[in-house]
C-alpha cells in the first residue's frame, strides 16, 4: 500500500489527535496516540509504512491490556 504525502490530511489527523486526548476517558489517549501514528502516513517529512503503523497500533493496544505503562 503506497499513501501520498498530504501535509493538510496529516495536519487535520493531528489535530483530532489532539482533540481525542482532551477527553478524559479511559480509551481517549489510546485513541489519540493511533490516530496521530496513522498520521505519519500522510507527513511528507516521515518516512513510515502501514506496517510500522500496525506494529505500533498492536503495542499500544497491548499496552493497555495489561493496564498501562506505568505497571
């Protein structure tokens, strides 16, 4: 899968990011933390694959599974 570098989609992700994480809620930062790693796809300044971004997605989910980092 190949994502055209599109500096406004990555911005306007960013900013849902930031969005999502002014709820306070359990999956808020969650949420968020996805949503800005999906918008390193769209950043002409990152070099990510959606393979990166799964990974990433999967220890994030994994993370909070087993009740946060701090553990």
């Amino acid at each position: 899968m190949t994502v055209e570098p599109d500096s406004e989609r990555a911005a306007l992700l960013r900013e849902v990011a930031a969005e999502v994480r002014e709820h306070d809620d359990e999956g808020a930062e969650q949420v968020a933390a996805i949503v800005h790693r999906v918008s390193d796809l769209y950043d002409p300044a990152e070099e990510t694959r959606p393979e990166e971004i799964r990974r990433a997605m999967a220890f994030i989910l994994e993370v909070n599974d087993r009740g946060g980092i701090e553990r």
